[in-house]
C-alpha cells in the first residue's frame, strides 16, 4: 500500500513538475529525507513539519524548545511579479527550512534589524524562540547546510513557493546584495527565480517576488530610520570551505561564552546560598 502510494505521488508530480517554476521533485526529496510530508491541494503543495525542532547539534541549543507542528501552504508554481509595487513580508513565518523550522519576518515589531537586536538571545545554530518557545529563524540558518564553495544547497522554501538557496550561485559564485534583487532573489539560469541567503539583513528574503497561496497582512517595508542598526551591518562571517567533509557548521561563537557565564553565575548564586543555609544549621545546632 505505502509503495502504490509512493507510485502515486510521483505520478502527481510528474503532471505538474513540467514547467513549474516552485520546488522540483529533487527539492521535494530533500524536504521528505529531512521528515518533511508534502500533499497538494489543487495548485498549492502543502509542506507539514513533524515538530518544529532543530536538528540537535549538541550542546548549542535550546534545552526547552516546544515541538509543534509547523504547516504551510505555497503556491506549486509561483508567478514572478515586478518588485514594484513590491509585496511585503507578514510579521511572523514567511518560510520552512528544509528541517522543518519557521523562517521568520526580519523586523522587530518597531522595524529594526531583529537579528540585531536579538543578538545575545541567539542560540549557537543562529536561532530563537518566541514566547511560546516556538524555534525560529530570522538569520541565516547556518546549522541547516555546511557552507561549501560551489553551487549551494536547498535551504527551504518561502511562503510564495519560490525556493531558498545558500550564498552561492547555479556555477559556484558567491552572491551579495549587489547581485540580488530587493528581495534577496535573482533568476537562476536553469530553473528560474530563487532566494539566496546572506550575511547582510535582510539574510533570507525582504519581500515576496510573488503573491503567496494567502494574502498576508503588511509587517515592516524598510528599516526605520530610529534604527542604529545599518541595512549592511554583519552578524556573521559566512566563510565557505573546499568540500563537505572538511566543512564545518558555522556557529555562533558568542553563544557558549554568554550561556557560560550566565551558567557560572547560577552556580555561584547555588554554592553561596548553600553555605549560608550550612552556617545557619551549624549555628542552630551548637545552640
């Protein structure tokens, strides 16, 4: 029964992937090897994640991260539109890793650089989480690919279908802002338009080249001008190495030093309050 429906699936795709401009089957396959389960509904592919949890790299993440299922609906062949007028991002979850995790809106709900801002909250793979110990993206996912420098690899899927992809071009160029558009995208040679991430904000995507499956509501359009913060100020060197066996994850440095001492200090405060507690019941029982 699961290898008819296996048959089934690729048959669907087959009839839809001529022409589409969204995620190839190749993509697909990589969304389903990291335990993401796809289904259509008419033209739209809904990708549902099995938790919403990071792969665990240890020791650099959250130790109370709430597993949800995160569920999202893009269109299977999205639509380029002209940048102007642009569509903006909604606050809150504008794409999927491929690991299942939400890629979040940029800004901070007063429009400035949220990775920024957050910097000192960030855990060692460049995540956070929401009030509802949800985990999150709003940086590059650096713990999703190793940074070789060639072609890049998938690394999720934006809300308007389009595919999000590393610091590299289709022939192994290194891309910044100078060579994408206002959303962080270009048009790739062999399958059309895609997202690129950077170290420069707004890192994944700063608007939708195409209309999403839902209208959403308008968050932030541009960094505010009460901002310290600049459009090109870095968070993270993104340096890439020769191959993937000798490529490591590049981690946020700042996080064990903070979590450290944060971690001492608690000690601290335990053995100072213990010797106290010991004085007094020595005290109480030579009375």
């Amino acid at each position: 029964m699961i290898f008819r429906r296996k048959i089934l699936d690729v048959l669907v795709l087959c009839m839809f992937v001529r022409g589409t401009t969204g995620l190839s089957i190749k993509e697909l396959g990589i969304f389903e090897e990291n335990g993401i389960k796809f289904a259509f509904d008419n033209d739209n592919l809904i990708l549902t994640s099995s938790n919403g949890t990071p792969p665990i790299l240890k020791g650099i993440v959250f130790n109370n991260i709430k597993p949800v299922s995160v569920k999202i609906e893009v269109p299977f062949q999205p639509s380029v539109i002209p940048v102007n007028p642009k569509i903006c991002l909604p606050p809150g979850i504008i794409g999927l890793t491929i690991t299942g995790i939400p890629i979040y809106n940029p800004y901070t709900s007063d429009c400035c650089n949220a990775a920024l801002v957050e910097k000192n909250k960030l855990d060692g793979c460049w995540g956070n989480m929401d009030e509802n110990n949800q985990y999150y993206y709003n940086t590059p996912p650096l713990c999703t690919f190793k940074n070789v420098c060639n072609e890049s690899q998938l690394i999720g899927v934006a809300l308007d279908g389009f595919p999000i992809y590393g610091p590299f071009d289709e022939q192994g160029v290194s891309v910044d802002s100078s060579s994408l558009d206002e959303c962080n995208g270009r048009e790739d040679a062999r399958r059309g338009y895609r997202y690129h991430i950077v170290n420069k904000f707004p890192y994944t995507i700063g608007c939708f080249r195409g209309p999403p499956t839902t209208p959403t509501a308008c968050g932030c359009g541009t960094l505010a001008p009460t901002c310290s913060d600049k459009p090109d100020t870095q968070i993270v060197k993104m340096s890439c190495c020769a191959n993937e066996a000798s490529c490591n994850y590049i981690l946020n440095e700042d996080y064990s030093s903070v979590h450290s001492v944060t971690y001492g200090r608690k000690l601290c405060s335990i053995i100072y309050i213990t010797l106290i507690q010991l004085c007094f019941i020595s005290v109480s029982h030579f009375q």
